[in-house]
C-alpha cells in the first residue's frame, strides 16, 4: 500500500511541474477574471450610488426611479458573478484542500504559481478597496433616506397636529358620529 501511495506521490509531482496543472491555472486565471469584473461592477455601483446620494438630497425623484433600474441591472450582474466566482472558488478550494469557506485570497496568493501572484495580490487589493468605497457610498445613502423618512414622520405629526380634527363623519355602525349641526344640515342635503 505505501508503495502504491509512493507512486501516486511521484505521478502528481511529475505531473504538476511538467505542466500537467494548466487546470489549477486556469481556474486561478477565471477567479481573478471575475474578480475584476466584479471590481468594475462594485465601482459603476459606487458611482451610482453617489449620484443616488444626489438626487436624495435635491429630492428628484424621476430621475432617482431611472438610476434605480439601472442599479437593480447592476446588482443583477453582480449576482451572476458572484455565482461563477463561488464555483470557481469551490474548485480551488479542492485543489488546495481546504473548505470552500476557509479559503482566503491571502491563501490564493501563497499557493498561486510565481507568474499570478502578483496579480493576486493586485486584483485582492482593488477588490477590498472598490468593496469599501461601494460599502461607504451606500452607508451614506441609507442616512439620507433615514433622514427624509424622519422629516416625512415629523411632518405628517405636524399636519396632524394642525387644523380640525379629522374624526369620522359617521361611527361605525353608520350612525353620525360627533359632528357640529353645519355638518349634519351639509349630510341631510346630500
């Protein structure tokens, strides 16, 4: 049994550094593809969501519904890579031995071969980078819209509080309810 296993070690050894692990390169290759996409993704959201914080503070609507379509577009896509870096992360996960959500970009970055780690390094830097701009951007937006909300509660308090009471013309059971004679004379002519 050790002499079988002594084999297979040789095999995969000869086979990695004759070149026979285009696989894990490639794989390696298609996960910082996606990754890069998903950076460029992440910065058109981040512009996106600047603009969002805009239009929130000059209260343009029509224009904030078209922005809106065009980020649901954007998430959308973002969506479908993060599908395709999930499976690619599960392959080399595999390959490395490790539990898909172990895994780490640091990982990655140690295990790729010479001529991607510096790409590795590069494309984990911009993604934390464009992932903290879009978190930032979006941070704020969620304020703005906290903030109109409350100014919205605060003002539909003060109307409430103004003017004559908005109680029902008529109780529950049909009957008029507590209304001045003006009202009653106005329901009788009607």
């Amino acid at each position: 049994m050790a002499r079988g296993t002594r084999r297979l070690s040789h095999a995969l050894f000869w086979a990695y550094h004759k070149g026979e692990h285009a696989m894990e390169s490639e794989r390696l290759a298609q996960l910082l593809a996606v990754m890069e996409e998903q950076v460029k993704v992440m910065s058109d959201l981040t512009a996106l969501s600047k603009k969002k914080s805009q239009l929130l503070v000059g209260g343009n609507l029509d224009q904030l519904d078209i922005l809106l379509r065009g980020e649901q577009a954007l998430i959308w896509q973002m969506g479908k890579l993060e599908e395709k870096r999930f499976t690619l992360q599960v392959d080399l996960a595999a390959q490395l031995a490790i539990h898909p959500s172990q895994l780490t970009l640091e990982q990655l970055v140690a295990a790729a071969p010479t001529d991607y780690g510096d790409r590795c390094q590069a494309v984990a830097e911009r993604y934390g980078a464009a992932a903290t701009d879009l978190t930032h951007a979006n941070q704020l937006n969620t304020e703005l819209v906290q903030q109109a909300m409350a100014y919205v509660d605060f003002s539909l308090q003060l109307l409430g509080a103004r003017g004559p009471s908005t109680a029902q013309v008529y109780s529950a059971r049909g009957n008029r309810g507590g209304q001045d004679a003006k009202l009653r004379r106005l329901d009788n002519r009607v």
